[in-house]
C-alpha cells in the first residue's frame, strides 16, 4: 500500500519510513527540505536497502498535490511538514498558521479531490492545557499556550469537522509526548539547525564536544529532584506508533485521537544521568532560571493508544540514550 509521508526527510518522518519500508509499505516522501537534508534518503536507503520515491517540495503546493495523490496511486497519508519551534511560533505567527494550518488544509483538500480518505496526522501534548494532574488521557482539556500548539489544535479540529462532513473519511491525530532517541544503527538521528531548543539534542551536543554546557532550567519545581519532568518517547516506538494507527484507522472511518507516550516521566536530571552513562562520562551542567512556559511535570496516560491500537511503548531512556549517542558520535556535525 502506497503511502505519501509529508516530512518524510525530517526527524520523526525519516523514522518512521524506515519502518514502514521494513513492514512492507510502500512510503512517497514530499518534503520542503526546510528544515531536513535530503542526504537523509541516502541512510534511509543504507538501512532498508530500498529508496523510496522523493518529491522536493510545499505542502502548500495544491497542484503538486494532486499530482502526486493521483501518480502514485496513494492510499492514504501521514503527516509530519510542520514547523515545530515554540520561541520562533511567538515571534512569527503567520508563518506557522499558514505552513502548519493551511498547509493541512491544502493537503486535505487534495485528498477529498483525489478520493483519499486516511490521514494520520502529528500532533502534539502541547495542545493540552496546564490544568489537570498527569498522567494526561485524549479528554484532557486542551488549551496550547502558543501559536505553535494552537496550530496544531486547529488542524485536529479541522479533521473533526471534515469527519462530520464526510463520515467515510477516517482522520488521525497522535499527540506526541517528549519525542528523542535514534535509528539503532546510529546512521539516522535528529539533526537540528543552530542551538537546540530542546534536551536531548542539547545533551548530545554538550557529550560530543559541540556545546560547552547543560542549563538545567530550574531545580525547584514541584517534583521528585525540582527539575522539570516529562514523558521521553523513542523515535522508534513513535514510528511504530504510526504504523499501528495507519493499519487501524485504514478503513476505519472517523475522528480518532490517541496520545502516543510512554506513560512514565523522567526529570532533566534522569535524562543527564542515563546521557552520562551511555556516553561513559560525566556530563558538565550549570543551573540555569526556569524557562518561561515551561511546565513541572506531565506524562501520558497512552492506556487508549494500548487498548485500541494494541501499541505500547517498549524502549527505555537507556535505550533512548545509547541510540542518540551512537548518532551524534558517528555523526559530530549530524547530516552531511
Ligand atoms: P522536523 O522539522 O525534523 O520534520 C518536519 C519536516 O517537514 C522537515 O523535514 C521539514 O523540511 C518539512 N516541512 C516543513 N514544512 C513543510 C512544508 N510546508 N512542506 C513540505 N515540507 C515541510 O520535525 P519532527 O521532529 O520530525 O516533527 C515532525 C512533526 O511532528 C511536526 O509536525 C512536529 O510539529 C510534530 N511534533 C514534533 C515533536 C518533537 O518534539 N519533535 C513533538 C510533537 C509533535
Ligand atoms: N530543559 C533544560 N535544558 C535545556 C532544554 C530543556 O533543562 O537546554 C528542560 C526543560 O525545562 C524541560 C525538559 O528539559 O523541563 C524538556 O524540555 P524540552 O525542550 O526538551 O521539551 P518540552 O517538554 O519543553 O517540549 C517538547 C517540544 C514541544 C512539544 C512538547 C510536547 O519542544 O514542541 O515537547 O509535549 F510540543
């Protein structure tokens, strides 16, 4: 079965072609190449021996669109072009309604054109508000409190309306947890332009000589060491993730949300530790002020995710870590 994988080349969309390669899919990547290089086929190629079709260009692209549905005969897609940085949402957002919600807009309406029905789409944990106690189930109510969360609330919400409208459609949205971790084999890993935003790269960035320092934003939160506590998932697990809800919701028609996470929450400290002992040294760190917006804790309760998909996830941030350390060692500088 042909899928289109919007974000084919990024992160989380290298991933999980890889996997849909290995279980026997057949994945068309269109990517922009805005924030991913397209030396990523080359490794994708490596590990499954397969180099899926590849399209530079924009979702946005209405006619690029069509074109593509309709050429490679695809049955449904999954979704990942998005731009997903919080501080750049805040400062320009324009930019990201039109890329993140019009571009799913563009995208769906080339679907409805071409008859596909299937979308799985990533959305986020950030959509949920601050007001309940974790772990965090799909009725948690949602409040994003940026524009790159509220993007992503939209398009969850335009998949809804389109499933009233035509209820032969069937719309998925996972809401990630803490994506991080790397293909096993170290030739695939995350990859970001300029300073990391977020932990993990930080960290293996910091063990592979390229930034001097960890800032733990914060030690006295409201948690087990005061440093901030979230639900690590591994990109692996994640990408299966996919799978299992392509495979469900394929003939499956309606709205469905599930939130893919392992369920456990880890501290900055957990994840500087388990990083210290992957990479055989002691990590330096500085504390720094909390990060304005960040939360305390929260973790998933992904027990809809096992019921209904029959997926859970199964790697450990041991795992997380030895695979995101075997990445950035091989690859100091990430892509070529
Ligand atoms: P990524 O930036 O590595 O991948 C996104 C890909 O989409 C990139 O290759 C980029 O070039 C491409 N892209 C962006 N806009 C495009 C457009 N208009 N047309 C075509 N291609 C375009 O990010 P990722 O971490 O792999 O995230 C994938 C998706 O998952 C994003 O939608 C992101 O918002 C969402 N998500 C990510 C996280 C996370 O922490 N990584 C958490 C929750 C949700
Ligand atoms: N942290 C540090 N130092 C750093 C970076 C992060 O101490 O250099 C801390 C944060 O304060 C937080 C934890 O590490 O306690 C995790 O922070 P991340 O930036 O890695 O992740 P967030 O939970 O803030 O946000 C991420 C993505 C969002 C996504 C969200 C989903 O950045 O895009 O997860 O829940 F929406």
């Amino acid at each position: 079965m042909k899928i289109l994988v919007t974000g084919g080349t990024g992160y989380i969309g290298s991933h999980t072609c890889v996997q849909l390669i290995e279980q026997g899919w057949q994945p068309v990547i269109l990517d922009s190449l805005v924030n991913s290089k397209a030396s990523v086929l080359g490794r994708i190629e490596q590990i499954t021996k397969h180099r899926p079709p590849f399209i530079v260009g924009d979702v946005r692209d209405a006619s690029l669109i069509e074109k593509i549905l309709a050429e490679h005969k695809i049955e449904a897609v999954i979704h990942f072009a998005g731009l997903k940085a919080v501080g750049e949402s805040v400062a320009q957002p324009l930019r990201y309604y039109d890329n993140n919600v019009h571009g799913s807009v563009v995208l769906m309406q080339g679907m409805q054109k071409c008859g596909v029905k299937t979308l799985v789409f990533s959305s986020s944990a950030t959509v949920y508000g601050n007001s309940s106690a974790p772990p965090w189930n799909e009725q948690v109510p949602t409040s994003p409190a940026n524009p790159y969360g509220r993007s992503k609330l939209m398009v969850d919400q335009i998949m809804a309306d389109l499933t009233l409208a035509d209820p032969t459609c069937s719309m998925t949205s996972l809401r990630y947890f803490n994506p991080v971790g790397a293909h096993p084999s170290g030739q695939m890993g995350e990859d970001p332009q300029g300073i990391p935003n977020n932990l993990m790269p930080f960290l293996s960035q910091v063990a592979v000589g390229r930034r001097e320092s960890l800032h733990i934003y914060g030690n006295d939160y409201d948690t087990p060491d005061g440093t901030g506590v979230r639900d690590y998932i591994h990109v692996s697990d994640l990408a299966n993730g996919h799978i299992a809800a392509l495979a469900y919701a394929h003939g499956c028609a309606g709205h469905h949300v599930f939130n893919l996470g392992s369920g456990h929450g880890h501290s900055v400290l957990d994840m500087l530790n388990a990083f210290g002992k992957a990479c055989g040294r002691q990590l330096p760190h500085t504390l720094a002020p909390r990060r304005p917006g960040d939360l305390a804790a929260y973790w998933a309760d992904p027990s809809h995710a096992l019921s209904t998909l029959g997926w859970h996830a199964e790697k450990t941030i041991d795992d997380m870590c030895q695979d995101t350390w075997r990445w950035q060692s091989q690859n100091p500088n990430g892509y070529p």
